[in-house]
C-alpha cells in the first residue's frame, strides 16, 4: 500500500537532527510514526484517530491557480465557533497525537486566530501545526504561535519570484521572504525553539531548486517540494491498482462548521461520516458510518462507491507516481 509519500524533503542533515532534537517526546514521535505508517498496512483504526486537521476557516485571501477551489466553489465559506474549537480540543487532548489548522482556507484569515492561540496554551499534544500562505500573519498573529508553543508553521512559496507572483497574487515575493525572515529573527530573539519554520513549493526543476534553497535556507528549518496535485475532472486516473486509502485510518477532518468528511481530500463534503456539532470525535470515529466506509476501503471499492475518492487528486494525473 502507498503511504502518503508525496513529497521529497531538501533539509540538511543538520535541520533533520534539529527537528527529532525538538520533538515533545522523541519516544511519543516515534511511536506515532510507527502507528501512522504500519498500522494503514494492517488496516486498523485505533481507538481516536492519530491526527485531526481542524479547519479555522473555509474562506481564502488568494485564488491560486492550481487550487482545487478554482474548479469548484466551496459552499457555505465562514469560520469555526470558539465553543466548537473549545469542545473538540477538550475531547481529543491527551488521545490524538497531533493536530493541524488546514483545510479548504487560510487559517489566519480567521478573526479570533489569536484567541484559539491563546487557548492551546500548556494543551497536550505531540504536535500542534499550520499551514498558511502567509500572507496575513502580522506581528500579534506570529506572537500567538510562538507563545502557545505551536510546533510546525509550514508557508506555501510557490516557486521562485515571477512564478510566486503569477500562482500567489496579489503576492510579492520579496514580501514574504521579508515576512518569513521577520518571524524567524522574532522566533530567535525570544529564545525559543519553535515553530519550526518548513518552507513547501510545487516541485521545480534542478536549477531553480538550488536559487530557491539559497534563499530559503537561512531562514526556515524545513523545506519541501511537493508533486503537484491535478484536480481537474478532465485529469486522467493513474491509479495502476486498487489499494485501501490509509487515510480513513489514519486521520480525521473536521471543517468550521463541524462536519466530518471522509478524509481531508473530499473538499465537497461527498462522503460525510458525522457532525462534531450533535456527536463526539470517538463517537464519528468509532461509528457504522466510518466503519462501513473503511471495509469498503478494504474490498477495493472505494472509487465506485464514493464519489469523493474517485475524484481524488492523489490518484489523479500530476501527483507523482500514483
């Protein structure tokens, strides 16, 4: 079974050794890593799922080209409730190893981001992340993730200058190398070691990836380049064999408002497993409809039974090698 290898890290050895370095507890990543990579090959689902990505907000500053937004609206735009952001974190504290602010928009784009911040403060957790444009984070924004500890900050840079500019506009390139320099010099002056500072782009070729790591290295922790994802429906199926998505159990998507998609790849909310609003997370993870979805996941069905995987992106022309 393919397991989530959609990336390809350019890190020196030294960042790597600084990331496991600072782990919460090396022990507890590395026991998470063996439950997120082996127990999908033995299709089984613990008793709460070991990550949870928590959308803040559907909405988006920015419409970038190759965003699966831009070929279809997202219904419904708005921003999660404090009470539900309470509730959940309340639930999965001390059982869900890691969480992510992701999902169909931009995390900041939310008005009470430093509240929720605020509110993760001392919260046990292996992991606490976001992936952001970053386009919006000002100073009071970049103070919150430092104070309430967050572990991981990944900032989507597409590319270099003129593609940047082109995928990420309004966006100037000299702006967010600006931004993302005064965050990691801000980081640094407070004497902390987190958020780590991961830098991801669209995959490049060879030339532009050894300008873009000059640029990018002084000032992050961690970079990335991503296969690019083809959500056209037009895109061609690449998938060569039928195989159980790991994901059903592996993590768990929850939007603003509380409703629970299959996986965090049905943007469309095709295949809904709960509503964290009138149910709990173990109740929607445990429930006939995830469980029931996972043994069709097992028989090889899941592109005929569900529309959402047969659209999927990580089966789709584009992502690497299927």
């Amino acid at each position: 079974m393919k397991i989530n290898h959609d990336f390809i890290r350019k890190s020196s050895f030294q960042k790597d050794l600084y990331r496991w370095r600072n782990q919460r507890s090396i022990l507890g990543y590395a026991r998470n890593r063996f439950n997120w990579h082996v127990l999908p090959r033995i299709y089984f689902a613990p008793a709460y799922p070991n990550h949870m990505d928590i959308e803040l907000s559907s909405r988006c500053n920015l419409k970038c080209p190759m965003c699966f937004r831009e070929h279809r609206e997202i219904p419904n735009q708005n921003s999660m409730s404090f009470d539900l952001f309470k509730r959940i974190i309340g639930e999965i504290e001390g059982k869900v190893y890691s969480i992510k602010f992701t999902g169909r928009g931009e995390p900041v784009m939310h008005r009470g981001f430093s509240k929720f911040m605020d509110h993760l403060k001392g919260k046990s957790f292996g992991e606490v992340a976001m992936i952001t444009n970053g386009q919006l984070l000002s100073e009071d924004k970049m103070q919150s993730m430092i104070d309430c500890a967050m572990d991981t900050v990944s900032f989507s840079i597409d590319g270099l200058k003129e593609d940047y500019e082109r995928i990420r506009a309004p966006g100037k390139y000299e702006d967010i190398i600006e931004r993302v320099a005064y965050f990691h010099a801000m980081r640094n002056r407070a004497g902390a070691k987190k958020p780590i500072i991961r830098i991801q782009s669209v995959m490049i070729n060879e030339t532009e990836q050894r300008e873009f790591l000059n640029i990018w290295e002084p000032i992050s922790d961690d970079i990335f380049f991503l296969h690019f994802k083809n959500y056209s429906a037009d895109a061609p199926n690449i998938q060569k064999r039928k195989y159980a998505c790991p994901m059903p159990v592996q993590r768990l998507m929850v939007h603003w408002n509380g409703t629970v998609p299959m996986c965090i790849n049905d943007e469309y909310e095709d295949a809904v497993m709960g509503d964290l609003n009138s149910q709990t997370v173990v109740d929607i993870w445990r429930g006939e409809t995830f469980r029931q979805a996972r043994k069709t996941h097992m028989r090889g069905e899941r592109t005929l039974a569900f529309k959402n995987c047969a659209k999927c992106p990580l089966t789709r022309e584009g992502h690497g090698d299927g």
